[in-house]
C-alpha cells in the first residue's frame, strides 16, 4: 500500500467563476500552482468535460485534470478519461477539501470512505472502487451543521487562504516524492504537522 504508481491527479472544484474563491474549490487551487510551478497550461477538452494538461517525468507521463461538471458529477469525466486512458483507480490522486480537518491540515491515504463529500460520492459510484488516492486538504467546519452549505461555498478568511496556501505549496515542494510513487514517505511527510 505504500507505493504510488501515479498517472493521474484530479483536483475538484466548480468552474462556476463566483465559485473559483469559495473553500470547495481548493482542488482547483492545488492544480492551478501545480500548473504554475511545472510551467505548464491547461487545455479545454470537451471530450472529457474537464481541463487538462500532461507532464512527463522519468519517462513517465502524467494526467492533471479539473473536471467542469461540478463537484457533485465529478466522477464521471473521471470514469470516461481513465477508460480511455487505462489507468486504474489506484493510479489516481484526488485533491479535496475537507471539514473534518482544520484549516490547511493534509492528509494524505489510499481508500477510505467518502466522509459525506459529494465529489468522492460521485467518484466511488462512477468508478466502482474505493481504492484510489486522497489528498484532503482541511478547510474546517461552521460552528452549526447547518450553515455547512453555505460554508463551503463561502470564501475563507484571509489569514484562512494563506494557511491553505502554505499547504498547498508545501505539498507541491514535494511533487517529485508523488511523481517517483514513495507513498509511505509522503504519507510521513504530509500526515504530519506543517506548521
């Protein structure tokens, strides 16, 4: 379980541009300085409803990919671009946000449940595994289950974007870790305290 075969990194968000700032979309966030800091650029492909670009490293090639059909339906460009491609669940990075860690915490595990986030729901159905990389990036919960909704689709704090930041260019600084697959360092590495 600790060894990576990586081919593939999907960050959720919602491509909706009032929502590209709000907490849900830290998925997007992570690809977006992913994207920046191997010069690389996105490209609109319709076939798979999803942005896109590659990246070769070892003489192995990489998928990073933000689906455009919203959180909730993330999993089915998923299931169409990894059948075309051949990759397997278990060769797959999911970057998402997560309540239940407090802001800019990082997890990172093979598997696991859906912990009621509607994109992973969506990804389990479609794929028909559980077995897949997480990469939960915290964001918090309101004080009032309630106002869950509304909090997600919110924009964080200042002092907030800047802790999430600093975890999203911390994991980054460790992309090559990803891309070699020696996921029991990464997982010793990002489970960890950042700060």
């Amino acid at each position: 379980m600790s060894q990576m075969s990586l081919q593939l990194i999907v960050g959720l968000g919602n491509p909706d541009k009032k929502l590209l700032p709000t907490r849900h979309n830290v998925g997007f966030w992570f690809l977006d300085a992913l994207s920046e800091k191997l010069c690389k650029d996105f490209s609109s492909q319709k076939k798979y409803d999803s942005d896109i670009f590659q990246f070769e490293q070892q003489e192995k090639l990489f998928y990073m990919m933000k689906p455009m059909s919203y959180i909730n339906n993330s999993g089915v460009p998923i299931k169409k671009f990894i059948k075309n491609k051949n990759i397997s669940p278990e060769n797959i990075l999911i970057v998402y946000d997560d309540l239940d860690l407090t802001t800019g915490k990082t997890r990172l595990k093979l598997g696991g449940g859906s912990g009621g986030h509607n994109g992973l729901n969506s990804i389990i159905e479609q794929l028909g595994s559980r077995n897949f990389w997480r990469l939960r990036i915290g964001i918090d919960k309101p004080d009032d289950k309630h106002h869950v909704i509304d909090y997600v689709l919110g924009k964080p704090s200042k002092e907030d974007k800047e802790s999430i930041f600093e975890s999203i260019h911390f994991v980054i600084n460790e992309i090559d870790t990803f891309f070699s697959g020696n996921g029991s360092a990464l997982m010793n590495k990002l489970n960890g305290d950042i700060k």
